[in-house]
C-alpha cells in the first residue's frame, strides 16, 4: 500500500479519536485484576461514570463487551419471558435493539416513524394511556440516534410517562450522547441508562455500561429472562470493592480512568457539551451553505455529536464518501439500512476541536465538488465565520 502522510480523519461518529494521553494509559502493563491496585482503579472508574450520569445515587455497572451488551444487559436484568416493551422507531440503531428484544422472548410494540425525528412524547403518553392493565413493562428509546443525527428530548418523555401515571420502567440508549451532549440519569427518573466506551468517552470500542436506578435494581430480583454473564447483582457486589465477578477489560479501564479525569476535572462537562454544540451547529452552517439539506427535521432535535446530510437526487452518498476517502484520508459515516447511498454523516465528537472541524469541512466541500456534486462553495466559510464569532465571545452562547 501507498503511505498516507499524516493523520487519517476518523469522523465517523464512533469509534471516535482516541487521545494519545489515553493510549498511552492503556499501553502500561497489565497488573493483577485481583490485587489493590486494581481494587482502587475500579473504585475510580465507578465513581467517575456516576459523575458522567451526572452524580447518579444509581449503581453503575461497567461490561467488558460493546454497547450492544448492555441494551442485552438492560433487558435481561429487569424482564420476563413475554412481558411487553414499549419501543419507538427513530433510526437504525432502535431498530435492532427492538430485534434483540424480539429474540429475547419479549413481545414488542414498536411505534413506526420517519427516522427524521425523535421519539413523539404525545405518542408515548397517548399509548400508555391506552394500556389500561399496565401490560407494557418498559419503555426503550434512543437518545442520539447514531445512524440519523437525531436525538430525541428524554425530559419531555419523562413527563410523558408521568402524565400517563404508568409504572412502565424507563431505559435510554445513550451510546453515542453519553459525555456528549448533556443527559441527567436522576433528574429524569431514567430507569436503566445504556452507553458505550467508543463515542463522547474517548476510548477504544470493548467497554459499555449500564447506570441503574432503584427501581430497576428492585425490577431485576423478579426478573426471569435467563442471564449470565450480564447478571447485575455479582456485578454490583464486585464493583462496590472495585471488582468484577470475571476477567475484567483492565488496560481499557486505565484509559477510562484518564479519559474520566480529561472530561470531568479538566475540561468539565458543562464545557465538554457547549463544544459539541458549537461544532454541531457550525456543521449544519456548513452543510446549509453547500445547499444541501440536515436530515434532522425538527432544531429541538439537532445532534450535537452528528450530522446527517442527505444528498441530491441522482447522486450517491456512498461515491461521495470513496470520492473524500480516496483523495482525502477522511472517513464519513454511511447511510444504514434504508438510508444506504442516500445520506453520510459526519461525526463531530469525542476528542474533537476547531481546527479539526475546519480540516474536515474542508476535505468534505473539495470532495462534494470532485464528486461532481452542484455545491455552492461557501460552507467551510459559513463554519469559519461562525467559529470565529464564538472565539470572540467564549462566554456568550452564540446560536
């Protein structure tokens, strides 16, 4: 192969750019999982994710599997055997937890939508007000919907859910807004919260999470689908010493433990969100300026960690992308399952700042000209401008 010089441009959204301070934290030797050492790095690690969920009284959890783990973990602990789950279609991803439900032995309702929109608060409190013997145990949605750029307003469907006065448990994918985009486990009585270490946390994929309320810790006792491996209470038990009941993932945890340290003592994640908006919103500047169209419809849902874009008729997002990677080095997200050659996205999260943002507008403007795509070229432009408006002004919101 060819050498590329200089760095390859990951902005997928997920796996994300990895620090080099947490690479090399993952780089030092292995100790004994079993030992003090280790007993205080998982007491850390704990503490911290509380912090991230933003000083939960919950229990935490930490998997050494992906995300896809903990939305099994999440069900398995807390259902039985052909209990019902209240589910919303926003995108790809609650897409296949709904599937992984299905398989489970859950009956699932799943209200269709667009994919262009969140999860409808109306719809969720108009459907649990229908469920008159309360047979919906739980209601799964999706925060950010990974595949779309999409997220949905998890406090208003917590009101939803309260308005209905139904006891249904609340359990919220956050995989790829968790450390991202601001999201309060507590404050909005989320039952089982889900994530991912590969997104807003900085790390490599291997580790997820489940952050889990009273409630569902109560649920989990009485629950009878079968679990193992993903079983809360050793887990629990473990991780109040810092320990777990198996092999842990333990170099990935001493990236986590500095990857915790990066965003909650240094930067702090009020400032982490408010330049993940920032980028997002001098994205949607950018794509607007080319004259294409963000596929989220609604502002209130704008993704701070993506943006999807939707291409032109007669042209493939697919092309587009082999088109930027060929002669960029840039990696975009693909369109998935029914959105295939329609849309890319563009990932603006994680270790992330400025100057990269611009380096990635950049090589996308030349890439949709190179693809022959009618573009008008002023999106990079469009995003320096608002950039620069907001280094004059760090303190003020600029919108």
């Amino acid at each position: 192969m060819t050498r590329r010089a200089g760095r390859h441009f990951l902005q997928i959204p997920g796996p994300t750019n990895v620090p080099d301070r947490v690479l090399r934290a993952i780089d030092f030797p292995t100790v004994d999982h079993r030992g003090p050492e280790f007993g205080e790095l998982g007491k850390r690690c704990i503490a911290g994710m509380k912090r991230v969920f933003k000083s939960t009284r919950g229990e935490v959890v930490i998997y050494p599997a992906s995300g896809t783990g903990a939305w099994e973990a999440a069900l398995v602990n807390t259902l039985s055997p052909g209990e019902r789950v209240l589910m919303y279609e926003t995108g790809h991803f609650a897409t296949l937890w709904q599937k992984m439900a299905a398989r489970l032995g859950l009956e699932v309702e799943l209200i269709s939508g667009d994919w262009r929109r969140g999860v409808d608060p109306e719809a969720i409190e108009k459907r649990l007000r229908g469920d008159a013997g309360k047979a919906i145990k739980a209601v799964c949605v999706v925060h950010n919907e990974t595949s779309t750029g999409v997220a949905s307003r998890i406090a208003e469907l917590r009101k939803a859910i309260d308005a209905a006065n139904h006891p249904a448990l609340f359990m919220v994918d956050t995989i790829s807004s968790l450390a991202s985009i601001d999201y309060r486990h507590d404050e909005w009585s989320v039952d089982v919260t889900v994530a991912g270490s590969q997104k807003g946390l900085m790390l490599p994929p291997g580790l997820s999470f489940n952050c889990i309320s009273p409630k569902a810790l109560a649920a989990s006792k009485s629950a009878r689908l079968a679990r193992s491996y993903f079983a809360w209470d050793e887990m629990v038990a473990n991780g109040k010493n810092g320990y777990f009941p198996y092999t842990p993932a333990t170099n990935l945890l001493y990236g986590l433990d500095v990857a915790l340290k990066m965003l909650l003592d240094e930067e702090g994640l009020d400032a982490v969100f408010a330049r993940h908006q920032r980028h997002a919103e001098a994205t949607r500047r950018a794509v607007r300026a080319w004259g294409l169209e963000v596929f989220a419809l609604d502002p209130r849902e704008y993704s701070a960690s993506l943006t999807g874009v939707l291409m032109p008729a007669g042209h493939d997002a697919d092309r587009v992308r082999k088109v930027i990677l060929d002669a960029f080095d840039l990696s975009l997200g693909t369109g998935l399952t029914k959105l295939g050659g329609k849309m890319f996205r563009i990932g603006h999260l994680g270790d992330f700042n400025d100057l990269m943002l611009m380096g990635t507008l950049a090589g996308v403007e030349m890439g949709l000209a190179l693809a022959g795509v009618a573009l008008k070229k002023e999106g990079v432009q469009a995003a320096m401008d608002y950039l620069s408006e907001c280094a004059k002004a760090p303190a003020r919101k600029v919108a």
